[in-house]
C-alpha cells in the first residue's frame, strides 16, 4: 500500500479523529491482514489516543535515593530525546514531501546497514531524512533483505553482525575534567585543601625570614593525602563500575526471532542485525529499533525512559506521524512492552538506534547519596562541627589568655598549627573509604552467591527489609506447569485417564471438545530445537498455561495441535490479559463460509456466570446450564481443586454467524459482545505448578529473621492458600485463615491495635481477593497490615501497586517485592527494594534492583545476611577509628593550649594515625564474616536503628578512648620521668617555662625530650588500636569463643597484616632519619616499644570484662548501654 498524499505536519494528525477505542488485544489472522486503525485521506494512520494498562501509573513512593537518581537517569535521557525529536521537526516543517513508491526504492538513503544501502550517521541530523516509518512494509522488507515469513538466514546474519558490529550500545561520553576536579577537591579534600593553604603560609610569609621545614612538609604530606584520597576515589569508580558491568553481563539479555525458513529461535539481544524478524510480547523489553509489521490492537510500549513521559503509547502499523521518533509504527530499544504483542522488523541497531545516539550525548548520571552514605554524612557533620566548635575555642582561647598571659607560649605559626592539625586529623579520612571498599566487597560476595544488585545502595536497604511480597507462579513456584485434572459438571478425573480415553476411537464427545478447545485457544508453540525430545520435556515459547495445555494436547498421539489447528484456521483472536482474565479465538467451521467457531478459555469465576449450556460427560450431549444447582457444582468442583492447589483454566465454546465484515473494528466489537453471553461450559482443566524445592526453607528462615513474608498472586484465594500451606508461609496447622468478612466485622467493633492478639477467635492468617481489596479503608488497612500471614489472591497490577504502597506507610515497613512478570513491574518500581529471577521477563529485570541470577529463591536469605552484615561490619570499623582516631588526639591539644604541657602528639603523627596506621586494620575489619547468626535478629529500623548511636560514642569515647587517652599520656609522662627526669606536676602548666634552662637542659634537649616523647605517645596509640580492634570485632563473644587466628568460622589474618602494616609504618616514621629531621620525630627508647603491649592487653581484658557482665546480666545497667 503506497502513501501518495502529502504527508500531514503533528497538528493535523492530532486534530483527526481518533478510531474507537478497543479494550482488548484483538488480532486477525487472515490472508490479507488488515491494520485495525482507520486510514485517514492523507494516507495515515490516525495517531490513537493511549489508552491506560498495567503500568501506566508510575508510583512516587519510592525511597527518596531511588526515585531521584532514577529521575535523573530518564530527565537526562528524555532531554536529548525531545532534543532530537525538535531538530526532526525543524528540519521537516514547510517541507513539502511527496513519498511515492515507485520512487522510494530508488531513493531511499536510510537503510542502516541492511541489504544495500547505508544511513546517514551524523550526530546532527541522522533521524532527520530515514523513511524506516513511512515506506510500505513490503518495499522496506525488499530494501533491506528481509523476509517477514522465513526471516534471515544463519549465514547471512553471521555476515551483517560481522559487517555492522554487535548490537550493544557505545558507552557515553565522561567529562574527565570534571571528574577530576571532583576527585580532588570534593568531599574532605576540600577541607584538607585548607589546612594545606595554612601551612603554607605557616611556612612562608609567616615564617619568614628563616621558615620552619615541618610546615612546609606538613603541606606536602597533606597534598600526598589528598591525592592518594583522590586516586583511591578513581580508582574506587572504575572498580565499582567494572564489577557492576561484569555482574550486569550476566543477565539474559535474549530476543525471540525468526531465521532459517521460518523457525522461531531464542537468541542473545546482541546478535540482532538490521532485517532480523523479531517478535516482542508483554514483558519483554524491544530489542533494537523495530518497524512494526503485525500488531496486537492492545499492543502498547512504555517508551519513559527515552520520552520521560509515564503515559503508554500504541503500536500500529502504519505511520502516525512524518517525525521517525514520534511515530507509533516504530518501537525504539530500550522500550518495554506493557500489553500485547507485535512483529517487526530490525531497522537499526547498536549506535545507529535512537537509544545508542542518546547513549553518546547524555552524560553520566550523578549517583544519589545512599542511606549509609547518608548516615555516613551526618556523622561527619558531627564530628566536623565538634572540631570547628574545638578549633574556635582554641583559637579564641589563644587570642584572649594565652597571647596576653603566656605570650612566650605559643606565636601565631605554632598556634596555626596546632588548630590545623587537630582539624585535618579530627576529620575521619578513611571513613569513606571503609564505606565504600564494604559495599563494593559485599557486592562481590552476593555475586559469589549468584545475586545481582544493580546497585550498591540496594546491599545496605536488604538489611532493613521486613516485609517481602512475593508473586507466586515462577516465583515461589516452578513455572512448569502441567495439567493433572480434568473435569466436568458430572466427572471429574486424573489427566492420564483422560489422555487414555482419548486415544480410543470412541472416546466421550464431552472430552474430545475439551482435547479440542485446549489445542485451538492457545498461543504456544514448541521450540523446534526440541521437538525430538519428549513432549513434557519440550522448550514451549509461550506462557506457561499455554505450555501445560499443548503438552497435554500433544500427549495424545492420535490427533496433534497442528492437525487440530489446521483443520480449524483461526481467523481471529483475543489474547489474555490480567484484566479481562480470559483469551477468545475465533475459527472457521468448514464447509461453512458464514458460521466460525468461538472458544473462550479463561478463569472460572469470570466465564460461568457468561454460560447458558454445559456438556455433559455422560451423556455426550449439551444441556442448559442451571446457575443454581448446575452452576453450585461447578463451582464446588472449582474451589477442591482450587484446594488441591490448582488453578483452574475454564474452557467455553459458541458458534456465532457474525453480521459485520471480518476485519473492521464492528466486527471486533460484535466478536467482544458475544463472548458475554450465551456460552456453552465445555469443561475445567486443572493445573498444578509445584513449588520450588528451596520456598519451604526460604519462608521458614525469613520468619525466623523477622521478616514477614506474604503472597500475591493473581490466582484464587483458594489456589494461593493451598500453595501458602505447603511452603510455610500459613503457618501449619493453623485454623481457618481469615477474610474480608472479618475486617469488616472488626471495623465494625470498633478494632484497636491489640485487637488483633486479643481477639481469641482470630486467626494469624489472612486471604483477601481482588474484589475485596478495592473495598478496603484506611482503617481495614491498619487491620490487615498487622497480620503476620497473608495471601493476596485475584490481584490486578494496579492492587499489587497499592498493596506495596499501603505496607510502606505504616510502621516504617521496609518492602521488598519479588516476581518475574511484566504485572509485577509496578510494584517492584515502589518497592524498597525489587527482586526478579533472572528468568523472569525484560519488564520485570528492568523494574528490580535485586535480580537472582540462578532463579533461586534462597538466595534472598543470602542477599538480606549480607546487607545485615554490611551494617553490622560499618559499625565496627567507626568504633574502631573513633578512641585513636578522634579522642585520644584531641586531649593532647587541650592538655597543651588549656595546661600548659608540652604537645604530646605532634600534628604530624596525628596524620599518620588517622590516614594510615589506623586506615589498614580498619579494612581488614571490613573482611569480617558475622559474629553471630544475623538471621536470628530482627530487621533494622531505618528511623531507629543510625549507623552511629549515642552507645557508640559512649563505647569509642567514654569507654576505649578514655582508656587509650590516659595509656599513652601516662607513657608519656613516663619518659619524661625515666629518661628526663623531669616530673609530671612540673610538666603540667608549664606554659613558657618549658624552655632553654628548664631543669637544666637546653632548648634544644628540651625539643628532644618533646619530640621523642610524641613518639612514645604515638607508638602507644598504635599498639593499644591492637587491643581495640581485637575488642570491636566481637560485640557480645568473648574472643576465646570467637578469636581471629585458630577459629575456622571467624578466621580473619588479614588482621594480622593489617597489624604488621601499621607496626611498619611506625617504625618508619619515628625512625628514617628524613622523617625526624623534617617532621619533628625522634627515636622511641626500646622499652616504649614493649611497655604498650600489655596496656593493649590490659584494654582487650577491659572490654571482656565489660561483654561479660553484659552476657551474665543481659537486663542490667551495663547492658542497656552497649553497643
């Protein structure tokens, strides 16, 4: 069919009137098929109006981190989307096209890498003159080598993926100059950048005319701290974003196409090529850019994240639209099919598509702040705001007192730098460090357990979930459906009886109309690289119910689906969606021209109140079917199967003589009315899905962690509790499980928050159905929420949605949600956190934060172990930092400025404790494994439950620092007294008398003495971080119960390394001469090397005292207070 009309601009199109609005999917299958879209004179097709589906709400109640870096990536995304799309409207406006079909074949310059010709690929213009949309189906398909029916050949798209490249998207172009600066100067740099400005001038002018070289070489180390800072940040973005890739790469990533004479095949995204016949259905998400050839009339794309718009949009055939990227006949990669299904052709692929022009201009999205980085933050903000409080004191107290009383005391330079040093140290360096080598290393674990976060904020948010909603078929169940009954008003039998009565020429007429409607109203198709395996074992493409019933068509030698199919074209059809609950096919009754056969397969609660009439299995002939007494039965068969844990598929028939024309859209509408009435109930197919071997055990170890874990389902309330029993999640044996008419009873007596345990006639257990949930009040949903097990049956998208949204609300729920279908999607996007298995479809991958890579639902219990445990492992690497790193280096400060001691640790020293001595023992706290089983506490409140707590500051400061302070200031008081003989009381407030004469000694002993003693304090310090780090490992075990060297659970040497490191270092900066000459250090007498280690001994005793008496006194005073 040719275009000859001018083509209209965007306001035409949208003033023409719309076709009428068709709810269901409806597909013809006829010889010449036809486009249910009217045609317009102008040769287009109307641009339909979207209508709404499962996904088209997007929910705004994400966590904040989530939405707004989500937010971002499709802004970024959809502002140079719109960007291209004006560009294709400049250059097309006033233009006058004529498209004429003799002449397209001869001019068309947009086919990208196809059969002949190539597209122009500038990054201006390149969508600006392509005709992909606006040529015939035919002429395209000519064009680029391409048969809609047999599709490519193996040979040939292995020589277009070798000519054109592998369908993958460029990586986006970075603005390393920003990022560079943002390595150096960002976060604490930029702190650390002003405390180098100070020492500089510290060193000159303020030095001047004969500067100190310890200024100067404090600027240079903290330059050498800002740039090891900022290499370890680039090279922590690189790693992360390499691990991330690597872990990413391991999704399914697959597209179902047509090759080799028609034979439908799976094979990875990447290997698409330009002319490839790809199929695309709910779920999936489009492959590459596609001309659609055949659609479904439902068939819609959710284009939000090029567009940014949530609103769905319509796939046709023809085009919409002069504009390549605003047209409804192309479906762009990267979009996701949210109902129906649609053929199409590969127009370009990789770079070339619209997603990969956008994937070269837009920038990189910021990451948002996690919840730790969050935590991380206000803790910093503490401290930072202590440390100026403290460094304004000092220096106001300098300005006011010192300067006029002890002027001699301390000049400007040594003031400067005693208030730099106590910030620069004061400031916790390797804290962001720590936080992100422990997600990124959890990260890597999870992959070693075959989970996939997608992002590192998720590992953190899988330690505060307590709720997890979890679909049911292919999630908690196998997906590997097979039918088990077959039953009728009057019979009921096993699958096996039925299929050897089927194989008899005689077989009861009843059942061979049930063997009929099964193989007729089906989609399913099997794989032909497995159709000389055995039927059960058989790859079906479909979904799973289509699958249980071919292979149960199939398991009937004597007639197969084919010949079944064949002797009843289709010519008409309505697939299942979640709304409608049911799928209609229309086929021709031979030798008829007039009368067409209708079956209708579908859930049964929706299609027996449509039936009129019944088979009889007995009889072999049709009766009127009594709502009363017939329809009991039925219903009665329904709910014990529903028992059995089957779902139940009701399969109807009607013979029909239509009065409209097949193909238009009256026609469609008077299809759609008949199926409301009249139907004649052939039978009831039950099907079981069994359960995963590992649900049982995953629900059981997620109740004993505190989590709640509820089903939602789309199946009956009956068919979810049955499955509900079997894996735990009712608990057994209890009592009937509630239902709606208890909410409302309760609503009704007025409920209370204890109601719940009080009410003796109640039950822990809950089952509410679609129908009910749309009844609920805010009050029912106080009720329903406190119910520990509940199964949702009979949800629709938009219930599951509201569901989520509803346990989010109340008693600060952290919700996961679990599923593998394109009905899940919404739910998982509000979820906290969302989690598919990786077989689930492109929709539901997109939607998840959390994807189980070996579709095993166990993994979940390893995936919330593990974010407990980077919880648990952050709060003991800060309470390790805190006593050495913050406490212990700011009493010298104030015992110098306030008492007049000589400084006991130079700001030096401060430095290397605080960015090196520290920084490795504290990354091999990281490597830690639990210290107890972290599956027995309850989940962590993210409004309760900081990172750091008032128990910690009272442990790191009160406690361990306190006594690390006191330690090393007696050490070095001690060296004073033995090697200076100088006394403690003639130390304290010795101000300006500390100097040349002072007992006797120059003023170059006295530097010394000084300088050897903040050496002795510093190598104190390092050895009691020893006893500390033994101690914060272990929050409640003794180390004999738990110790890092000999037992095998929390084995840890990377202790012992990190120990030796920060050992060498110690000695190296007291004893290099360099060091001592330039920084001010001097030798430590040998036995300050010894006389710390019982001290550290002494603080590890200290702490098991205090673990113990909180283990002999769990409820005491002492307890309340740890950590």
């Amino acid at each position: 069919m040719g275009i000859e009309e001018t083509l209209p601009n965007d306001d035409d199109v949208e003033k023409a009137q719309a076709p009428p609005v068709v709810p269901q999917r409806i597909t013809f299958r006829d010889d010449n098929k036809k486009d249910h879209v009217d045609k317009t004179s102008t040769g287009y097709a109307q641009r339909p109006h979207s209508r709404a589906s499962i996904s088209s709400s997007r929910p705004q109640s994400r966590s904040q981190s989530r939405s707004r870096s989500r937010a971002r990536s499709i802004s970024e995304m959809s502002i140079e989307f719109r960007r291209m799309s004006f560009q294709v409207e400049d250059s097309k406006r006033g233009e006058y096209i004529s498209v004429d079909s003799s002449n397209e074949s001869t001019n068309d310059t947009t086919a990208a890498g196809g059969g002949g010709k190539k597209v122009e690929d500038d990054s201006g213009g390149s969508f600006d003159n392509v005709s992909f949309h606006t040529l015939p189906a035919e002429i395209l398909c000519n064009q680029l080598d391409a048969n809609p029916d047999n599709g490519l050949s193996s040979t040939e798209a292995g020589a277009r993926l070798a000519r054109d490249g592998a369908n993958t998207l460029p990586r986006p172009r970075q603005n390393y100059i920003v990022k560079l600066l943002k390595y150096i100067f960002g976060g604490f740099c930029s702190v650390l950048w002003v405390g180098v400005i100070i020492f500089f001038i510290c060193w000159r002018p303020l030095g001047d005319p004969d500067p100190d070289p310890y200024n100067l070489g404090l600027a240079v180390l903290v330059l050498i701290v800002i740039f090891l800072q900022a290499s370890f940040s680039a090279f922590q973005d690189w790693s992360t974003a390499q691990t991330m890739k690597a872990i990413l790469d391991l999704l399914p990533a697959e597209a179902v196409v047509i090759r080799d004479n028609g034979q439908t095949a799976s094979l990875k995204a990447t290997g698409l090529v330009v002319g490839d016949i790809v199929k695309v259905s709910i779920g999936n998400k489009v492959p590459a850019d596609l001309r659609l050839l055949s659609t479904s009339s439902d068939v819609r794309f959710d284009r939000s994240m090029l567009t940014g718009e949530s609103e769905e949009v319509e796939g046709v055939t023809a085009a919409t639209s002069h504009n390549f990227l605003e047209t409804r006949n192309i479906a762009l990669m990267g979009s996701m099919v949210t109902n129906g299904s649609a053929t199409g052709v590969v127009i370009l692929t990789g770079a070339r598509s619209v997603m990969g022009h956008i994937a070269l201009t837009t920038t990189s999205v910021k990451p948002q702040p996690t919840l730790i980085q969050r935590e991380i933050s206000r803790f910093v903000l503490i401290i930072v705001c202590l440390t100026v409080v403290l460094a304004a004191l000092l220096l106001f107290t300098w300005a006011g007192w010192l300067r006029v009383k002890h002027a001699a005391f301390m000049d400007v330079i040594a003031m400067l730098d005693d208030v730099m040093g106590c910030v620069v140290a004061f400031i916790p360096e390797g804290m962001p460090v720590g936080v992100a080598l422990t997600l990124m290393m959890v990260a890597r674990r999870m992959k070693a357990h075959n989970i996939l976060p997608k992002g590192l904020s998720t590992v953190e948010t899988l330690g505060c979930v307590n709720v997890i909603c979890s679909d049911k078929t292919g999630t908690l169940t196998e997906n590997r459906m097979a039918v088990v009954t077959a039953a009728f008003v009057d019979e009921t039998m096993p699958v096996s009886a039925a299929t050897q009565l089927l194989e008899k020429d005689n077989s009861p007429a009843a059942l061979r109309q049930l063997h009929t409607a099964a193989a007729l109203c089906n989609d399913g198709t099997f794989d032909a690289s497995t159709l000389d395996q055995p039927v059960m074992e058989r790859l079906v493409h479909g979904n799973a119910t289509d699958g249980a019933m071919l292979k149960f068509v199939e398991s009937v030698q004597a007639e197969s689906s084919s010949s079944l199919k064949a002797a009843n074209r289709e010519i008409f059809q309505i697939p299942f969606n979640s709304t409608n609950k049911w799928m209609l096919t229309l086929h021709e009754i031979k030798p008829s021209t007039t009368e067409f056969l209708m079956i209708i397969k579908g859930a049964s609660d929706i299609l027996l109140p449509r039936c009129t009439q019944y088979w009889s299995y007995k009889t072999n002939s049709i009766h009127p079917l009594d709502m009363s007494v017939t329809g009991q039965l039925v219903s009665q068969q329904q709910q014990q199967m529903s028992r059995n844990a089957e779902r139940v598929l009701m399969l109807c028939q009607r013979t029909i003589t239509p009065k409209q024309q097949l193909g238009s859209n009256a026609f469609s509408d008077e299809i759609q009315s008949a199926a409301m009435s009249d139907l004649c109930l052939i039978g009831l197919l039950g099907i079981v899905d069994p359960p995963r071997s590992e649900t049982a055990a995953t629900v059981a170890a997620c109740r004993r962690a505190g989590v709640r874990f509820l089903m939602v389902t789309g199946d009956l309330g009956a068919t979810g509790a049955a499955i509900a029993r079997d894996v735990g999640i009712f608990s057994s044996g209890a009592r009937e499980p509630d239902t709606f008419d208890t909410i409302v009873k309760r609503r009704l007596q007025g409920n209370n928050n204890s109601e719940l345990e009080k009410n003796s006639e109640s039950s822990e257990s809950l089952v509410l159905e679609g129908p009910a949930i749309s009844q609920l009040t805010a009050a029912d949903w106080d009720i329903v929420c406190r119910y520990r097990e509940i199964v949702f049956g009979r949800t629709l998208p938009e219930q599951k949605l509201r569901i989520v949204n509803e346990f989010r609300a109340r008693d600060d729920n952290v919700v996961a949600v679990t599923g593998d279908g394109v009905n899940d999607a919404p739910a998982m996007r509000a979820a906290d956190v969302g989690i598919a298995v990786a077989s689930g479809s492109d929709v539901a991958l997109e939607a998840a934060d959390l994807v189980l890579l070996d579709n095993q639902l166990s993994s979940i219990i390893d995936a919330i172990r593990l974010g407990r445990l980077v919880f648990q492992n952050l709060q003991k690497v800060i309470s390790y930092l805190l006593p050495a790193g913050s406490w212990s280096e700011i009493w010298p400060v104030i015992l110098n400025v306030f008492f007049g001691v000589p400084l006991p640790l130079s700001s030096f020293l401060m430095i290397i404790i605080c960015v090196f001595t520290d920084l490795f023992l504290a990354l091999a706290l990281i490597t830690e494994r639990e210290e107890f089983d972290l599956l027995a506490l309850p989940p962590r409140n993210v409004k309760r439950d900081r990172l750091i707590t008032l128990k910690i500051y009272i442990q790191s400061y009160l406690f361990m620092g306190v006594m690390q302070t006191v330690c090393a200031h007696a050490m070095f008081f001690l060296y004073f007294w033995r090697h200076a003989h100088i006394p403690f009381h003639a130390l304290v407030f010795a101000y300006e008398g500390y100097s040349d004469g002072f007992y006797g000694y120059t003023a170059d002993e006295l530097a010394h003495f000084n300088t050897a003693g903040q050496s002795v304090y510093f190598i104190t310090l390092v050895f009691l971080q020893w006893g500390n780090i033994l101690s914060v490992r272990n929050k409640r075990l003794s180390i004999v119960q738990a110790d890092p060297f000999f037992s095998k659970e929390r084995r840890n040497l990377w202790l012992l390394a990190g120990a030796a490191v920060s050992l060498a270092i110690a000695v190296f900066v007291t004893e290099e001469p360099g060091i001592q000459r330039i920084f001010g250090t001097a030798s430590a007498p040998i036995e300050f090397w010894f006389l710390p280690l019982p001290l550290a001994v002494g603080v590890l005793c200290m702490d098991e005292i205090r673990k113990l008496v909180v283990r002999m006194w769990p409820g005491g005073p002492v307890a309340r207070i740890a950590w």
